[in-house]
C-alpha cells in the first residue's frame, strides 16, 4: 500500500480551492455581459439600380417609412444600401446588410458626384439632380414583409 505524505494532500487541496474559485469567478463575469441593445426584427432587402443599363455605382438608396418608425430606444429608424460595382444594393439598418423592419417605405435615390482630392473624396451635387429624393414622389414604394424582399430593378434615366 502506498502512503502520501500530508504535505502533497494540501497541496492538491489549495490547487483545487483556486481552481474553482477561478471557474467560479468566470460564470459570473458571462453574467455581467452587455446584451445588445433593443432593436426592430429586420429581414433581407436587395435590389438593382441602373442609370442608362449601367450600374449606378455608389448611389445611395433610402428607405423612407410612410408611417414613422421608432425602434424600442425612441431612435428613427431610416434603413438604406449602397449601390456596388455590378448595380446592386442590401439594406441596412443597425448592422451591414441586415435589412429592415417590416412595413411601407417610399424608396429614394440620391447619386452623387464625387472626386478625390488629396486622397479623401469629395462628394458633390445629385447627379440625378435630386429626381428621386422626394419621399413623397417615390419612384418605387415597397412593403418589407417577413422573409427576403427584393426592390423591383430601377432603371434610372
């Protein structure tokens, strides 16, 4: 039979100790986290936006609500995208591409110009001359729904 000395039994014992003071100590830290803020439910909106068949690069599309909306802080929410290189745009809301609450919204477009100086752009008047920057005149309206939603493609001229 082999004996273990008093010694090595403490040992194991204050190891032990700090072992599950330290597990401890991190079950309640994932306790203290920061939930992320109250948000509106959003679902996927995309889209096509060409000017003349081209893509409007860099035009920026805007979800105007028909109804006012406010999202659980009191904060307006305006979703909106970008239109990328090939002509297609996602919506955003809170996060990059995360899309937007449901309801009415009157889509609007403004493009601007744009030229670089000392290495920082420069962003000038609408190119569409402010056509399609009316909410109340929408080119398009849109009602976002539960699920993926797609803006009808706009061709702009």
């Amino acid at each position: 039979m082999c004996r273990v000395s008093s010694n090595l039994i403490r040992v194991i014992r204050r190891a032990s100790a700090k072992a599950l003071l330290i597990l401890a100590m991190a079950g309640m830290s994932g306790g203290c986290a920061k939930s992320p803020p109250p948000q509106l439910e959003t679902y996927p909106v995309t889209g096509l936006v060409q000017f003349q068949s081209q893509p409007a690069k860099g035009a920026e599309i805007r979800l105007k609500p028909l109804v006012p909306l406010v999202d659980p802080l009191g904060r307006s929410v305006e979703p909106y995208g970008f239109v990328d290189n090939d002509g297609y745009f996602t919506v955003s809301t809170y996060a990059k591409g995360d899309g937007a609450p449901p309801g009415e919204y009157a889509v609007t477009i403004y493009w601007p110009t744009v030229r670089i100086e000392g290495g920082e752009p420069i962003y000038g008047p609408d190119r569409l001359q402010d056509r399609y920057r009316n909410p109340a005149r929408p080119l398009v309206r849109l009602t976002v729904v539960e699920g993926s939603n797609a803006v009808p493609d706009i061709n702009l001229k």
